[in-house]
C-alpha cells in the first residue's frame, strides 16, 4: 500500500510511503521479502535448523525466530557481545526471539567479523550440526529475489524510489526492478563508503546512489534531531518510523527536498522497510540517558 503524505513540499515535489511495515506484524518490510525464497530453499534442501547472525537489537533476528517458528524451523542466532548473555529478559528483541524458541550463541566482536570464513562455519555445524545459513541481514541472491518484489506495475509513476540501506539487500533488489526512468537512492544507515561495493556485487546497473550524511553518527545511533523528526512526523501523518533505517531515509528525503535536490514535479516514493520492533529497544537506550523517547504506537 502506498500512503501519499498530503503535505505541499517545495519544488510541488509529491511523496508517497510504500507500507512494507504493514506486510507482517513480527516480520515486517524487507525481512519478510529476505526470508521468502530462503525458507523454500530451506525446505527444498530439506533442512530442520536456521542459523543466522546479529545484534542485540536485529530487526533480523527477530523476524527470522518467528519465521522459523511459524514454519517448523529450530532457529539458532549467533549474537554479537558476550557480555549479553546474561541480559536477555531486559532486552526487548532478545527476549523476543527467545520466547520464539531461539536458541542462542554468544560470541566475541573479533568472533563475530569471521562469520563469513568457512573455518568458523564448519566449528559451528561441529557445535549445532547441520544447519541452513542465513548471513547477517538476510542478504544471498535469494533475498534479493524477494526484494525484487517490492515494487509493483503501480509505483511506475514515480521518478525517485528512496529506502534505507543496511546490508545492501534491499536496495540491490529495488535497483535490479525499477524502470529505466526511475532513480533509486539508498540512504545508509552506517558509516562508510563500502556498501557500493557490496551493491556492485549483486546487480549491474547505474540507476541509483547512495546519500551517506544521514547515517547520524552510525548504526544505532540517533540523537534528538531525529527522535523529534520522527514523533513529529507520526504526530502529523501517523505512520510510525523505526529510528535505525526508514527514519533516517525520510529525515533525508525531508532535507533533500528543502535543499532543492530534487527536480521540480518529481514523484518520490519512500520505501518503508518495516523494523518497528527496534523502537522498543532504542527507547531503553534514550530512557537510560535520560533523553526523550520516541512516542510512536505500533
């Protein structure tokens, strides 16, 4: 579903929010597009576990304990931070996946950046047995597959299609199906230029760009700039944004269109990639600093 925001912007620019968050309530937005040919794979393959890798606070590991559950799935999650396994029932994604039926594996941060080398799979299949690997964020071929999917016949219309980038998944299947006309601009939610790379890798086009000054400091990071954009946004159009990628992407869109860059007439469509579950955790974090929270109802 796409929501037209009835705002008169500069430029007579028009937005539109494509709805992916309202494709699933606990797997929602682009991991429900990630996880689709990748659980069929698993069940081609004839696999029983799913193991995957994230953070204390990952979106995706949320989605892939329910998804795992729903579709008779033993889930294993490998978490980044040692010192967090102690700290489950106080961590709103963690105890969430738990209460899924995830199992667990705590490791290092210099354990966590080897788990791409095959010598670190293979002591994992020793540990957990045979299991089907789904990388951190959701992102192989298959999910880019799924992604293909966001766009429909109907979003031809618009000139600009604009989501936010973590692993380069989405977007890659968002560049790989738009039309020759249409632009599509990634906003990364961490620092750094490398992503383009790791885009490169999956699809061969030059339809797009990736806008990197609204990351806020990083991956997880906010500050009260955008906690207020985001709570003044949901006062004013009632869409709830998460505060780690489509917050950051509509901020950025936001600023863009005050800074005239884009043409005059143009159609934008936002793409909301869901991740809502986040918001419970970074108001813990905001509420520890005694900062203001977001105030969004999901």
């Amino acid at each position: 579903m796409n929501q037209i925001l009835p705002q008169l912007f500069p430029n007579n620019c028009t937005i539109a929010i494509k709805r992916e968050d309202l494709l699933h309530p606990f797997v929602s937005g682009n991991k429900f597009r990630k996880l689709k040919y990748n659980l069929q794979q698993a069940k081609i393959e004839h696999h029983y576990t799913l193991l995957t890798f994230g953070g204390a606070f990952s979106n995706h590991i949320a989605a892939v304990a329910y998804a795992g559950k729903v579709n008779g799935f033993k889930t294993i999650g490998v978490i980044r931070g040692e010192e967090l396994i102690d700290k489950i029932l106080d961590n709103p994604t963690l105890r969430f996946a738990q209460e899924c039926g995830m199992q667990f594996h705590f490791v290092t941060r210099s354990q966590y950046r080897e788990k791409e080398d095959p010598t670190f799979l293979e002591h994992l299949k020793s540990q957990f047995g045979w299991f089907y690997n789904i990388p951190e964020g959701g992102t192989n071929e298959l999910a880019i597959k799924g992604c293909t999917e966001i766009l429909t016949q109907t979003d031809a219309e618009f000139d600009f299609i604009c989501c936010a980038v973590g692993t380069g998944g989405t977007i890659s299947g968002i560049i790989a199906s738009a039309q020759p006309s249409q632009k599509v601009l990634g906003f990364p939610a961490l620092k750094g230029d490398f992503l383009s790379n790791e885009i490169r890798n999956f699809v061969n086009r030059d339809n797009w760009e990736l806008i990197t000054e609204y990351h806020f400091g990083g991956y997880g990071k906010v500050n009260l700039e955008l906690v207020d954009f985001i709570n003044e946004f949901y006062s004013k159009f009632k869409i709830p944004l998460d505060p780690i990628y489509t917050g950051k992407t509509v901020f950025g869109v936001f600023d863009l269109i005050q800074k005239n860059y884009f043409p005059e007439n143009s159609k934008i469509l936002i793409v909301h990639s869901g991740g809502l579950q986040g918001v419970a955790g970074m108001n813990l974090k905001l509420k520890n600093k005694q900062l203001p929270t977001i105030d969004i109802h999901v």
